[in-house]
C-alpha cells in the first residue's frame, strides 16, 4: 500500500510540473502571438479610432484604374472649352452681352471641334481655350438644329484629336467617362455606366432628338459638347442634355450619328433631311381600350403640313381631338402601316425610314382609311429648317 501511495505522488507531482510548464508556454507563445498580430495590423483604441491592416485591391481592379487614369492623360489635350458672347436685346436696356460656356473636341489635325448647336446657338464671338491654356478663336462651319450638332474651326495645325469609336456596338452596362467643363470647372472626368440605349426626349427648344445614349456619368451643364468616351479612349457619345429634377440621368449624341452630320456640315455646311410632312403617333396599347382604330399597329397621321409632299399626295389628317390619360390626340386621321413594303409601328420608324433616302426620291405609303388598305406614292421633299 505505501508503495502504491508513493508513486501515486510521483506521478501527481509529475502532471502538476507539466501543467504549470504547459501555462508557461502558452502564455508565453499567446502574448508574442498577440503583440505579432497587433503590429501587423497596427491596432490602436487611442480616441475611439481602429486602424487596420491596408484593404487588398485586386491586381485587375488596380490595372483598370491606371488604365482609366492613362487613358485620360492621353485624351484630355484634344478635349476644349468653349467660351461664348451673345448679344440680348433688351427693351430696357438696349443690347446686352451674355457670356456662355460649354465643352468641344477636336476631331482632326487641322482644327476641327464638334461641339452642341445650343453652346454657339447665336454666338457672336467664339473662344476655344486648349487643355495647356493656349486660347484661339472659333469659327463657326456649319450647325445643324435637328440634331443639335455643330462644328467649329480653330486655325493651325497637327492639334490632338481623339478617335472615334462605333455607337452602334454599345450595351447597357458598358464603362462611360465624360469630360467636360461643367459650371466653368474645367476638365472634370466622371465615370459611370451606358444606363440604356435608343431614347428619345425633347429639349427645351422643343427640338425632338431620337436615339439618344442614357448614361449615369455626371453631365451637368457646361458639359454641353463635350465627349462621352470607352475605357479604350473613343469618343462614344456627344454629352447633350440631362433630365431636370432627377439624379444619374444624361444623355448624348450616338458618335456614329454626330461623324456623318459632322462630316455633311464640313463639306456643305448644312443638313438637308428628306421631309413627308406630317404629325402623327403611333397607337398604342392602352389606346385600343378607348378608340376602335380598323388597325392595332401604325402611325396615325394627326396633321398634314400645307404644300408638303404629304399634302400634294392627298393624305388626310385627323379631325377630332380626345384626351386619354391628359394626352390630347388627334383622331380620325389615315394610318400609315408601310413605307416601300416595310412595316412601320412609330414615327420614329417612319422618320428613319425616311432618312435613309434622299431627296427626291419617290417612296409608296401604305395606309388606311375607312378601314380600307391603299398605296400612294410620293416624292421627298427637303424639310423647312424651322420643322423638328
């Protein structure tokens, strides 16, 4: 019994000196453990603050952001700003200068700078001021009010221009930088997305513009004419208006549009559109539940202009105003449902059908009247400049 008791003993005083060395150790290892950590990630409780360890960026995130800020050190010496003086009539007190600004790029070598017909709308002097601060000063070459383009020259040789890229391949989603001169702050970028394509709205001139690229890249004004751009560099868009009263919503002339209106105006300095010479809209939806149209797609011709290719070919406007949802529309009118065989839905439709063509040319116009389907056929005609 007294041997069994003694290495009982022996054995409890063995695991008691593991245990205290076991603590020994692990307190030892925890504390350097610990102080190893706080130094990496430089832990500090001084006024509340944490500080931690430096975020980790992605490889790709940190080569698209220099890609981004490369690519606007390369574009930024063609990108202008656009100072202009137009003179107010005043009943009080007389002639007035009022000073404007917007924004503009150079398209070529020699000088050329497409900017928005609204930023040299009336303009009697024009300055074009370049990214190193180097003023010239602006002629005007030619300007276009239906789509809201212009084109302006400055005199001299081998400038920087940028590349134009190719409106039609765009996709919701796709990067979008802007850079302009919003509120006289030059040269600002911002960045955002393409939010949506092929929108239409009306400006405050109550010009109507077609195909419009919405992005959510800031646009402010100032930022007038200036260019919407890839990650690769090329011009995309022309930054024309915004929506009033909302956040995130701009819109610019698709590049492909402004390059052949761009390119008209240098050779002719103007635009002439093919015209057939009618308002109209197109019937929708929602129309059916009130108005018993003999069709349930086409453009109902709500007004005819006098002495227009239209008129001369005996098409008949409408007759009898309702209202749906507070919309007035002109009902009672013929109904358009193809031109040259092809079905149109829209205006739209119809107006870039009719673009295509020249003036001069002879189109056929299927319509209805009276529930019954006839042709016509009709010679374009050059559009009045007054009409959008």
């Amino acid at each position: 019994m007294r041997k069994e008791k003694g290495v009982w003993q022996i054995l409890l005083a063995i695991f008691i000196i593991g245990s205290l060395l076991g603590g020994l150790i692990g307190t030892v290892g925890g504390y350097y453990l610990i102080k190893r950590q706080n130094s990496q990630e430089r832990i500090s409780f001084n006024n509340g603050i944490v500080q931690t360890q430096e975020v980790y960026i992605p490889k790709s995130l940190d080569a698209f952001e220099r890609d981004i800020v490369s690519m606007v050190n390369k574009v930024m010496p063609a990108v202008v700003n656009i100072s202009t003086v137009t003179l107010i009539e005043d009943f009080l007190f007389g002639i007035t200068p009022v000073p404007g600004v917007g924004s503009g790029f150079i398209i070529d070598p020699k000088g050329y700078i497409i900017t928005n017909y609204h930023v040299v709308e009336r303009a009697r002097k024009i300055d074009v001021t370049l990214s190193e601060g180097k003023k010239y000063q602006g002629r005007l070459i030619g300007y276009d009010k239906r789509s809201d383009l212009a084109v302006i020259k400055i005199e001299g040789e081998n400038f920087p221009y940028l590349p134009l890229g190719n409106s039609d391949n765009l996709k919701p989603g796709q990067f979008a930088i802007a850079i302009g001169n919003p509120y006289g702050l030059n040269r600002t970028v911002t960045l955002g997305i393409i939010s949506a394509l092929n929108r239409t709205i009306v400006e405050s001139r109550g010009i109507r513009l077609e195909n419009l690229i919405q992005t959510d890249a800031a646009i402010n004004p100032g930022n007038s004419g200036g260019p919407l751009l890839n990650i690769k560099g090329e011009v995309i868009g022309i930054n024309t208006a915004i929506q009033s009263n909302a956040q995130g919503i701009g819109f610019a002339i698709p590049i492909n549009k402004a390059k052949e209106i761009a390119d008209k105006l240098i050779k002719e300095g103007k635009v002439i559109y093919p015209w057939i010479g009618i308002r109209g809209y197109a019937i929708e939806a929602e129309y059916l539940n009130y108005i018993k149209f003999p069709v349930n797609k086409g453009v109902v011709v709500a007004e005819v202009i006098p002495g227009s290719p239209a008129d001369k070919a005996g098409l008949k406007g409408g007759y009898r105003q309702i209202y749906i949802d507070n919309t007035a529309l002109i009902i009672g009118g013929d109904i358009i449902i193809k031109i040259d065989g092809k079905p149109v839905e829209t205006m739209e439709e119809l107006r870039a059908e009719v673009q295509k063509r020249k003036v001069g040319d002879w189109v056929t116009l299927t319509y209805i009247r009276d529930g019954k389907e006839y042709n016509v056929k009709l010679q374009l005609a050059a559009a009045p400049e007054n009409i959008y």
